[in-house]
C-alpha cells in the first residue's frame, strides 16, 4: 500500500512541474522585443467610401401585382419566432404592405407569406387609388378569400370608409363598429348597424342613410340596406325595412312598405323608385301620397302606379290594365271641398291646385251629409281659382320674380264635367254633354242638349242654369228656349215651352214658373173631385205659373202690346193623340209620329240617372254608357238644341249681372235671379187663362 501512495505522488510532481516549465517558456517567448521596421516600409490603410444613394433592401425578382397577395414594402422590424410553427412574420414600425393599386398601413401586423394573409394593429389604413380610404385599429386579411375584416376598439371612432367619386363629383362616407370588405367584389357590409352619408360636392346636398344591416359596393356604387332603414336630407324623410341606394344617382329602389315626408307632402307606397335629390317618385305598386295646404287640408291621390314629380308639383296617377294584379281605382280626395274624384287615369297638381280624371270617372261631392251629388263624364276637372290681385314674388334684391305663386283674397273651387255628362242627387238628377259647377255662387251650368229631372218633372233646352242656396235649388233659367214638362196621368206631362224661362224653388220644391217670348203650354186642369175631364192647348207671349205643395194653383197667360192670347179647351174624351203633345216634347223625346210618343217617353225616362247606378261605388253601370244614352248625345234629332237665331227674353225680365266671366262656361251666359209680376198696365192687357180649382198633377 505504502509502495502504491509513493508512486501517485511521484506522477502528481512530476507533472506539476511540467507544466511550471512550459509556462515559464511561453512567457519567454511572447516577452521578447520584436526587431525594428526598415524605414523604407509604408503602412498600407483602406477608407469605406461615403454612399451616394439611401441603401436599400433588395426585393426579390417577382411579380409584385398579383391581385391574390400582399407584399410587404416597408417596416422598421421584421423577425420571426423560431418557437412558432407557422411562417408567421411578426413586422412592426411604419409598416406597409401593398397589394396591386391598395395599400395597407398600420403600427405592426402579423404577416403569413405562405398564405398571403395578415392581421393589422393600431392606425390601420387602407387605400386603394385616390379614391377609396378605410380607417380602422384592427384589421384581420385571410388572403385566400380576399375578405378583410376591420373594427374599432376606440370608443366614438368607428371604422370609416370614405369614397370619393369624381365622375359624380360625391364624397360617400359609411361608419360604423365592423366592417367586412371584400376585395374581390369591392363590397363592403356590416351586421351590428351603420351609417352612410352621400354629399355632392358641388351643390353640397346630403343624403345621410342609417339600418341595422347594409352592403355598399365601391365598384358599382350601389348600397342595399335593411332593418329600420332610415333615409333624410335637407328637404326629406324615408322609412322602410329595406332599399336599395344608387349613390351615384341618389335614386332609391323601394322593395317594402315605405313612407316620405317630403314638406308638406308624403308618400305611402310598397314598391318603386324615388330620387332623393330632386322628390321625384315613380311608384309601381298601389301607392298614396298625401298634400296638405298652409290650412292644414289634405288632398290625396291614390292609385296602382303613381308619377310624382316634386320639382312641378304635378301627379299622374294610373290604374293597373292587367287584371292579374288585381286592379283597383284611382281616387282623388279634397277634403277641403268635401270631394272624391274616381277613374281609370287621374292627374293632380298642387301648385295650380287642379285635378282631373279620365277612364269612367266619378265625382262625389259629399258637403252636404244628407245629398251627396254623384257626377258622371268622359272627364271630370276640379279646379281651384282665387279671387283678388296676384302676389307678385320679390328676390334678396327687392326686384320682381318673374313668377307668381298665388293669388290673394278666397278661393273658389269649380267642378266641370266634359263629353255625356250626367249627374244624380236624391232631389234633382240631369245629363247634358257638359257640365260646370262654380262654388263661388253655387251655380250649375248644363250646356248642350241637357235634361234636369225633379220629382215628376223634367226641364230640357239647349242650355240650363241652376243656382243653389244650402245646396237646394233655390232657381233655374233655361235663357235660350226651353220646355217644362210634369207627368200627370200615364202618358200624359203637362207641357211649358217658350223663348225664355225662369223657375223658383223653395224647399227643393218648385214653386213658381214664368215664361216669355213664344209661349206654348197644354196642360190638364184638376176638377174640384180632383178628376180630369179637359185639356187646355194655349198660346201667348208671358206665362206665370204658381205652385203650392208641388201642386198647380193658378196658370196665367197674357199677351202685350194688343197681341192675342190663342187657346182652345177640348173635353178630354174627344182629345186625339196629336194634341197631347207640343212638337218641341216629340222632338226631345225621339218621336217621330205621335203615335211612337209611349214607346220614347219610356226610353226618355231611362236616360234618367238613378241612384242604383252608383249605389256600387265606382262600379257601377253608369260607368258604361248605356245604348240610348249614348244614342241621345250622338243623334243630333234627339233633344232640344239652339235655334239658329236664339229668341231675345222680354225685356220686362230685368237681367242681374252673373257670375264673373272666367267662372263662367262656354258659351257664357247673364242671367237674372230673379223676375218680377208684370206691370199693372200690362196686366190689365192680358188675357187670363186660369185652370179652375188647384190641381193635384204634382210631383211625387
């Protein structure tokens, strides 16, 4: 043991000391003096050279205007985490990618090149040309669909993207939480609620658009929205569940139930198009828009397709031809004037305040709760007139516009009926080819070949002037010649023709009638058993009959300045059928022979307006004019017409000056309102014609 210690001693000496000696001999080595240079050798030194250009990275040699990829062209740190099993690239500092003309900035990004793919942070913004910016804090790319999602962690800045049109010179702006882009389809669309606002950046007009769901697209211009749409501008208001917005044009395609407020205007319709810049509406589905005057009355117009134009204020308003969509009516209704006007086809302007109807129209005119009129024609008119001096319009300068808004004082409302006109109310019915109503002194005017209808009465002459007091008949004149006829017994009528007439009402009863000028009358006189047993065929200059219950009191017949008074009185049961008649009732009635006067009195009577034609609203028959109505208008042989040189009314007629010329029908015609007892020197003259005991051949 002893033996085996000495000799691992010996070895640990012995190495100990060779390594003393070879660090004594290192240190003799490198401690040595190096000899001295020659001074004939030069120290030779190399200077990097100043660059002249800012160094770049070298991009490799590919084609950098793919459409499916983002390249990244600038960033202040680029590295990658060995740790990461994706290529995921993590860049940071003035970070920029580019894909073909868009530009992606943001503070830092994650960057997947194998999929071209890249999420964004902090001050994201994507450009694309000069036109279309996007501003967002995140911004999530997946490059194999192209679809970029951006959103706003800053509260009160949402994501924003602008896109500025020069072909339409607009600036369009849609806000809001998330945005989905598309970078195929250039689409851009939110689910959580946005807003879009459209502003020309010549006229400066906005429109500002807001929904809980929308898609714009940049490449078409077009943005579809839905859920609690809201559209407005300076002049304007839109509410529906959806719309399509034509941003370059500022039309709106209406797919749903939709109402605009447009001043004092608004619409109410299901489908068509609207264009937000000029009012203008072109509705296809049934559709009503609504104006109301500084009074606060309404007017509407209501039909299957509507065209509104809001810059002249004018609306056309159409029923559907095609019966498989179910058509219905247009309908004009004033409440103002207490009137519904009715058609295939109506035009209303607001301006003018002027209204027509064609295709079968009926008006209504229900001021009068108890006696609605119901008026018939190939076209109706409503026109509202204003009376006093027009307001002429001045501008910022003071001068005179060269337009004139309105008119100052009242205004009146007219009613005009054109082409086999007709007419029914419960107390008084008619037809004439025209028809004119003027509120402003209650005057009817019935104008060729017209027949007036009260009771059991009925009144014909080339023209007929009614003037109403509380919408009863209070007079009528016929000023051109006429014939008062009163059915008594079956085929029988008490007759009165003359050159002028002139009846007074009371109570919607006929109370007094005088004639002038070439007087005719046959009538049956009542005995006091209120039997007939005479007939009573006279002739005259000056007529007077008084009525009392709608029974005959007293007829009078005189003549002036020494003319005669020819008459004859026949007992009845020896009358013929020739003397039943004056030639003037043959003639209106269609007859030819006395002996076809039964057969034309029967016709006459239907041509007479019943209140069946219209109990079924527009539908009515009516609305088709009947065989021998429309006989009566066409054949020129039928009813009582002017005569070639229209008899003058006696001069003892005092005449009281009529309604105003421009409310007055073609031809116009002055009338009196009332006539007066012939003078006691001319009474004394006449030759007095009286018909017994009062009769009682009265209306019904």
């Amino acid at each position: 043991m002893r033996h085996y210690v000495n000799n691992i001693l010996r070895s640990r000496a012995a190495r100990t000391l060779a390594i003393l000696l070879a660090g004594v001999a290192v240190c003799a080595i490198y401690g040595q003096v190096p000899a001295p240079r020659k001074a004939s050798e030069k120290v030779k030194s190399y200077t990097r050279p100043k660059p002249t250009k800012p160094v770049k990275p070298t991009m490799p040699q590919e084609n950098r205007n793919r459409p499916d990829r983002f390249y990244l062209e600038k960033a202040d740190i680029l590295y990658a985490d060995d740790r990461d099993t994706t290529d995921r690239q993590i860049v940071s500092g003035n970070v920029v990618f580019r894909r073909m003309g868009m530009t992606l900035s943001c503070d830092s990004a994650f960057y997947f090149p194998s999929t071209s793919s890249l999420e964004a942070f902090g001050h994201v913004k994507m450009l694309q040309g000069d036109s279309i910016r996007v501003d967002a804090d995140y911004a999530d790319y997946d490059g194999p669909t192209q679809m970029a999602q951006l959103m706003s962690y800053t509260q009160n800045v949402p994501v924003k993207l602008q896109h500025t049109s020069k072909s339409d010179r607009s600036h369009k702006e849609l806000t809001t939480e998330i945005l989905n882009y598309d970078l195929v389809t250039q689409e851009a669309s939110y689910v959580y609620g946005g807003k879009m606002t459209n502003r020309n950046l010549r006229t400066q007009q906005t429109d500002t658009l807001t929904s809980i769901v929308g898609t714009y697209n940049t490449g078409t211009k077009i943005a579809e929205v839905s859920e609690n749409v809201y559209l407005r501008n300076r002049t304007s208001r839109m509410r529906t569940n959806r719309l399509i917005y034509h941003a370059d044009t500022r039309v709106v395609d209406i797919v749903e139930r939709a109402s605009i407020a447009s001043g004092s205007d608004s619409i109410l319709t299901d489908g068509g198009r609207y264009d937000s810049s000029t009012g203008n509406a072109l509705l296809s589905t049934r559709s009503l828009i609504a104006h109301r005057d500084s009074a606060g009355n309404l007017t509407t117009l209501e039909g299957d397709s509507i065209v509104y134009d809001n810059v002249t204020r004018e609306s056309r308003a159409f029923m559907f031809s095609d019966r498989n969509k179910h058509p219905r009516p247009m309908v004009i209704t004033d409440t103002a004037r207490h009137a519904v006007l009715i058609g295939g086809f109506g035009y209303y302007n607001d301006s003018s305040r002027f209204a027509y109807a064609e295709q079968y129209p009926l008006l209504k005119e229900y001021s009068n709760p108890d006696d609605t009129i119901f008026l018939r024609a190939d076209r109706v008119e409503l026109i509202t007139r204003f009376l006093g001096s027009p307001q002429l319009q001045r501008d910022s300068t003071g001068a005179v516009a060269d337009t004139i808004p309105g008119w100052e004082g009242p205004e009146h409302h007219i009613a005009k009926a054109y082409n086999r006109s007709r007419f029914f109310r419960n107390d008084i019915q008619g037809i004439a080819d025209s028809i004119t109503f003027v509120s402003l002194d209650s005057m009817l005017y019935l104008n060729r070949k017209p027949i007036v209808w009260n009771g059991n009465r009925l009144i014909s002459g080339p023209e007929i002037i009614v003037h109403f007091n509380d919408s009863a008949p209070e007079w009528a004149k016929l000023p051109k010649k006429g014939l008062v006829a009163e059915a008594v017994e079956e085929g029988f009528y008490n007759q009165l023709r003359g050159g002028y007439l002139y009846a007074r009402f009371r109570d919607k009863d006929l109370k007094h009638i005088d004639a002038h000028t070439d007087v005719q009358t046959i009538f049956l006189p009542m005995e006091k058993d209120s039997t007939y047993n005479k007939l009573v065929n006279a002739q005259g200059d000056t007529l007077a009959v008084d009525l009392d219950q709608r029974k005959m009191q007293k007829v009078k017949l005189w003549a002036r300045h020494g003319a005669d008074v020819n008459g004859q009185v026949t007992p009845l049961f020896t009358v013929t059928k020739q003397q039943y008649y004056l030639p003037d009732f043959t003639r209106m009635a269609g007859a030819k022979r006395f002996s076809e006067m039964d057969e034309a009195l029967l016709r006459l009577e239907g041509l007479r307006p019943k209140y069946s034609w219209y109990s079924g609203g527009w539908e009515d028959a009516l609305g088709e004019l009947s065989f021998d109505l429309e006989d009566y208008f066409a054949n020129p042989e039928l009813g009582i017409v002017e005569d070639l040189a229209p008899v003058k009314p006696n001069r003892s007629v005092p005449a009281v000056a009529g309604p105003p010329s421009d409310t007055a029908p073609e031809p116009a015609a002055s009338g009196a309102t009332e006539t007066t007892e012939p003078a006691a020197s001319e009474a004394t003259e006449a030759t007095e014609a009286e018909a017994g005991e009062p009769a009682k051949g009265g209306a019904q």
